[in-house]
C-alpha cells in the first residue's frame, strides 16, 4: 500500500520554543531527517532533528522565542498511516534534564526481532527503547574517547544494526585511530547470533574491516563483545585482508585512504552489501571510486554490485550515500541524484529509473532510507518532511511502473494531508497523539 506520511513536530514543542515555522532555514533553525525503519507489523518509526541556533545568543538565554535548542524527535506510525506517539530526546538546551538516550553521530533506527526498537550512533552507542516509545529499557554507551584525555572504556554495543530475516543482527562497529585520526570512525562490519537485550549483549563476529591497521587502536580499545576467528578484535587480530586492500588498485588518487564505511544492508541471512566510499574532496567528489561490496557471512568479498558509472551515477553529488535492500527477495537498491538503482542477488543491475527524464525527476528531492520488512522501500522528502512508501514488485522489470504509480500517489496523498494538517511552510504540526520523554 502506498502511503505518505509526514514528519510531524509536536505542537507542544513549536509553543513551548515558539518557533517560527514561517522562517527560512537560514535564519539560524531546521528540520533534519535523519532515519527510519519498519516493523514486521507495519508500524514504521522515523527519527528526525529539529534545532534552532541563533548567532550571538548567550547559551544560558531562556526567552522561549529566541532561545536555542535542539532535539530529536523519534514518531511512530500504525500501519495505516496514524501517528501513535513521538518522543523527545537528546536535547542541545541548557539546563535541560539528561536525556536517557544515548547521544552521538549519524543516529540509525532498527527494530529488533523482539519488537524493541534500537537507537544507535557513532561510537557504539545503542539505546533500547519499548515499542511504543514511552521508555528505555536499557543504553550501552561507549563514552567519549579523544585524544590527549584519559579514556575509561564504557560498554558500547553498535554504531549500526540491521536485521536479517532470520533474526541476525548486521552490525558496523567504530574503532579509535582509522586513518591515523584522533577519534573513533567506523571502521568494522559484523554479525551477532544472538539476541540484544536490556540484561546482555550477543558477541559481534566481525567480517570485513576498511582501515586494516588503526594506528591508535591500543589494548585500551580491545572490546570482548567483537571478536575475530574467537578472540577480541585488537591489533593483530582482525579481518584481513581489509576491503580497501581488496579494491587498492582501482583509486590513482588516494590508494583509498581517508575512506569511508557505509551502513551495510542485509541481501540475504548469509550476503551483505558493504558500501565503500574513497575520500571526499572540498572542491567536489564526483567521479571518485565507490564499491558497493558482496560479502559473505564467511567474511569473503563475492562480488559487487554492478551498472553504475563513477561519474555518470555518482553517489558523492548531494552526498546520497543510503542503500537499502529487500533480503526476501533479495534485491538491493540505492537512489542519488541521478537515479534509483536496482540489483538482484548476483549484483547485476536489472532497473535505472532516470532522474533526468520526467516521470522520475522528482526522486531528486527524496533520500532512500530504508526497506520496509514487507519489501516497501521508505523515501523522505527532503523539503517537504515527508515519508513515502512504495511497494516494491517482486519482479524488478516492474520497478518503473510501481515508483511512477507512486509518485502519482504521492501527490494525492499530500493534497489530502495539507487540508487535513494544514502545515506551514512544509512543517507539519500534530496535538492528538502523545509525547514522551527520554
């Protein structure tokens, strides 16, 4: 079922804060997507941020119109479209109460199979929280690891989780000192067997690593909970060889160092796609190389996805870094600003749908989030603060036919919203369904 769903601000936020919703981003305030995930019940999450940062405004100033402040902003959605519920977390204010949620970088969704939905970000934080958002139930926080201060290890669990559909958890896992950096980066890829609770942790068998030999990673970075071939991932214990040693040689310019991980995705219980990116360049990135990497569950490289050209298809124009992939029926996908892609389990390309003809030129606005357990692919507006479902066809020669129904369907559906909500600004504002706090 296709269906559009908007990114609701909760009404008690926009009066508290008094935000002006008629104001341009430019005058020091946003609403960022961050990322969403789906349910097997059809319950579908979406984790946004909304901030507002005013120049020159003392961070002790309390006036509700001009003070700053910043949250995130979780919101469940039943599987006919209804908000349930939005919760409050990791606020930014002065003052504010701490917030039970664990803070960090690049904040993912993922619904485990026990229905509990799992927040994780950059390092290794990850925070449970019960179905319906009304409390954590547990956090593991990695604490704060930078250079030149002493450095008591938490206990972290992920930077990322996706689920496969046997119930296995695909995880990426940040190390201290990739690329020589004085900060933890992701830099490993796993899968963990067993199940991640408020009372214990499944150990991570790490598969794949980008940076083989982290110049700073000490004993003190040593976590029990990732291991390689049974033992603690650590310095001379990891998965080699690393992929950007697999790939060295198609990168003239950088030898792939200062590369990056993407968030792998699950094709099957047993294949992942593993995306790497070569390094990013102030004065612009197009052409350089990326790998959308098969990797198996015994940690070996079986191929790629194929059919994008570095140029012509490039990732790095508007920073469209997301895949997403549909494992039961194995199939892949990614969308950037030149199309959305579509690959079956061998890694052959079997849809482009371009973004320079017509029918698919408003793809451009909207970034691939995630796959739905049912096979919906879940886009966000990146103006309009909506989500967009699609049903995916079980065969990719139908891809086309479904996006361009839904793009249809889109428009639809948001004509009914604006008289139902009537937003402001693209700015959705929502009274009825409760608010928690983290």
């Amino acid at each position: 079922m296709i269906q559009t769903l908007p990114l609701a601000l909760p009404a008690m936020l926009v009066d508290l804060h008094r935000i002006d919703l008629t104001a341009l981003y430019s005058k020091g305030w946003g609403v960022q997507a961050c990322d969403v995930a789906a349910a097997p019940n059809g319950d579908v999450y979406a984790l946004y941020r909304v901030y507002r940062y005013f120049y020159g405004v003392a961070d002790g100033e309390h006036a509700p119109a001009t003070a700053n402040f910043g949250y995130r902003i979780i919101t469940r959605y039943s599987a006919d479209g209804e908000v349930l519920a939005s919760a409050l977390c990791c606020s930014e204010r002065p003052g504010e109460t701490a917030s039970a949620v664990v803070d960090g970088g690049d904040m993912t969704l993922c619904v485990l199979p026990n229905g509990t939905l799992a927040i994780s970000s950059l390092a290794d934080n990850t925070t449970l929280v019960t179905p319906d958002l009304s409390r954590v139930i547990a956090t593991y926080d990695s604490k704060d690891h930078r250079p030149f201060k002493e450095f008591t290890p938490g206990d972290g669990f992920a930077t990322a989780i996706s689920v496969t559909p046997s119930g296995r958890l695909l995880c990426t896992v940040a190390e201290y000192g990739v690329w020589k950096y004085g900060s933890p980066i992701t830099n490993l890829v796993g899968v963990a067997d067993g199940a991640l609770t408020a009372t214990s942790k499944p150990v991570i068998e790490a598969l794949a690593s980008l940076d083989p030999e982290p110049a700073r990673h000490s004993d003190v970075d040593v976590r029990a909970h990732v291991a390689h071939q049974g033992a603690p991932v650590g310095p001379a214990n990891r998965p080699r060889p690393a992929l950007t040693e697999l790939v060295a040689g198609e990168d003239r310019l950088s030898g792939w160092h200062d590369s990056r991980l993407g968030r792998p995705v699950p094709l099957a219980d047993d294949l992942f796609v593993v995306p790497v990116y070569a390094r990013t360049f102030r004065s612009g990135s197009r052409g350089q190389p990326f790998v959308f990497a098969l990797v198996n569950d015994h940690g070996e490289m079986t191929g790629r996805l194929h059919g994008m050209h570095e140029s012509r298809d490039s990732p790095f124009t508007g920073f469209c870094f997301n895949l997403a992939a549909d494992p039961h029926r194995r199939h892949a996908f990614h969308l950037n600003r030149y199309g959305l892609y579509a690959w079956n389990k061998a890694g052959m390309l079997r849809a482009k749908l371009d973004t320079e003809t017509k029918t698919f030129k408003p793809l451009t606005h909207f970034t691939l989030t995630a796959c739905s357990p049912a096979g919906d692919l879940l886009l966000v507006h990146n103006k309009q603060h909506l989500i967009l479902r699609i049903p995916a066809p079980d065969d990719l020669t139908g891809l086309p036919a479904a996006v361009e129904e839904a793009l249809r369907a889109y428009a639809r559906q948001r004509t009914a919203l604006k008289k139902q909500w009537a937003p402001v600004n693209w700015h959705w504002t929502q009274t009825s369904a409760p608010v928690h706090r983290l």
